[in-house]
C-alpha cells in the first residue's frame, strides 16, 4: 500500500568505499547522475573525488576529519571536501566506526563540521546482528543520534543487513526498515530531514523498501558498483516518485 508522503524527493546515494568508479559512470547517459525527480550522489574514494566532480556528479567524502587542517597525516578534512566541490560527507559508516574506532562523540563533531562547511552530513546508524538479538535496536540508534544536531540526513544501516560485498545477504525487511525509520523521525526534531536505508539494497528489493512511508531515499554498496542495477534503483525511485505526484 503506498502512502504518499508530501514534498518527498528521494536521495539514492551509491558508496563505491575502496573501489574505483564504475564503468561509465562519466558518460553522457551515466546512471550515476542526478535525475530530474531524485537526487543521487556518489561516494568515491579520496582519489577519485575529482574525476566524479568534473564529470558532474554530485559527490560526497565517505568521510572526513571535523578539524579544518592539522598534523594529521593521511586525512582529509571537511572543509577540503567542501573545497573540492563535494556536496555530502557520510560520517559514521559502520564500517568507519568498526576499522577506524569512530565513536559517537566523534561522528557529532563530523555532522557539525559539515553543516558549518555547507555540506550536507549523511550520519550512518544502525545495530549489530547481536544486539538486535538482544533486543537493544533501538537503544543503539537512539544512542547513536544522542548528541547529533538537527538538519542532517540520516542512514539506517543495520550492521547485520551490510553485504560486505556478499549479494546473497538479505536485507532488512521492509517492516523492520520502516519501524526502525519512524522510530528515527520521532526522535529528531527536525522532521524534514531524509532518513535513508542502506544495507543489501538492490534491483529487486528496493521497490518494497522506498514505498514505505518512513524511507527516504538509499544508500548502496554493492549493488552500486553494478551500473544496470544502480541504474533499476533510481528508475523505481523516479517511478514512485511519479506516482506520489500523480
Ligand atoms: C554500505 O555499506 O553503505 C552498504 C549499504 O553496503 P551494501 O549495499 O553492500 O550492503
């Protein structure tokens, strides 16, 4: 059943993480460019921030440091992703928070240092596989979310739902999605802000999780390294989005 939600416009973000960019994903007919009815944006590594820019794609960091510049070697600030041209930051992917110890005090620092430089902070949330278990999802998120300002994009992004490069691993359901996407909305101030699902989204089942209510938009792994697939998900994106207007 489709609800409509008013002034919906999804964002369908692709987060290539330590990939290069796709093939074709700065021709003519990329399917990585923004459509006129859905925002997508592409997540490169460092090194390839530049190419996607000048191919005119809407890009954002997969993170970055809060200071402006510092001793810090082998990072990259905020402010010089907005100085590059990036739009977005992603700030506490799980798998920053697991490899680089990123907590939640830190990944605050980050949306607040992104929302000063004029990029748009995407703040990754999401439980474990364990703690899920326990029953503890919501605690987690909430937790998570704790001290982040108001104004920014949100990604749930269930720990256990990640592919980790692995396309037969289910995503979440989209009840569970969209549960755990309305218990996000009630907690934040700011109502109008996207929350995003990520985790195994792909051709097949992102149909069933960008209709429910709660769910804004993607963010994808896997499946958008697969030009066709990422492809299949904007145009079910931008189909909806046709039906919420018709
Ligand atoms: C991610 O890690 O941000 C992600 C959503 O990955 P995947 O789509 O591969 O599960």
């Amino acid at each position: 059943m489709l609800t409509p939600m008013p002034n919906k416009r999804f964002l369908i973000a692709a987060n290539w993480k330590m990939h290069s960019p796709p093939p074709g994903f700065d021709a003519a007919d990329s399917p990585y460019k923004t459509e006129s009815a859905v925002d997508v944006a592409v997540f490169p590594s460092f090194i390839d921030l530049s190419r996607c820019i000048s191919a005119q794609l809407i890009t954002g960091g997969q993170t970055g440091r809060p200071e402006p510049s510092g001793a810090l070697t082998g990072d990259v600030s905020i402010a010089q992703l907005k100085t590059v041209g990036c739009r977005y930051v992603l700030c506490g992917h799980s798998e920053r928070r697991k490899n680089h110890g990123e907590t939640d005090d830190y990944v605050a620092q980050q949306a607040i240092a992104a929302l000063e430089a004029g990029l748009h902070p995407i703040v990754c949330v999401g439980e474990t596989a364990d703690e899920r278990k326990k029953g503890k999802q919501h605690d987690v998120v909430k937790k998570q979310l704790k001290d982040i300002p108001s104004g920014i994009i949100v990604a749930y992004e269930p720990v256990w739902a990640i592919s980790g490069g692995d396309p037969s691993k289910p995503a979440a359901s989209a009840q569970d999605a969209q549960d755990m996407h309305a218990f996000i909305r009630s907690l934040l101030p700011d109502k109008a802000m996207r929350i995003l699902y990520g985790g195994s989204m792909n051709g097949k089942n992102c149909e069933e999780l960008l209709k429910c209510p709660d769910i804004d938009g993607g963010l994808v792994g896997g499946a958008s390294l697969k030009p066709e697939e990422f492809k299949k998900i904007v145009e079910v994106a931008v189909a909806l989005e046709k039906n919420y207007e018709s």
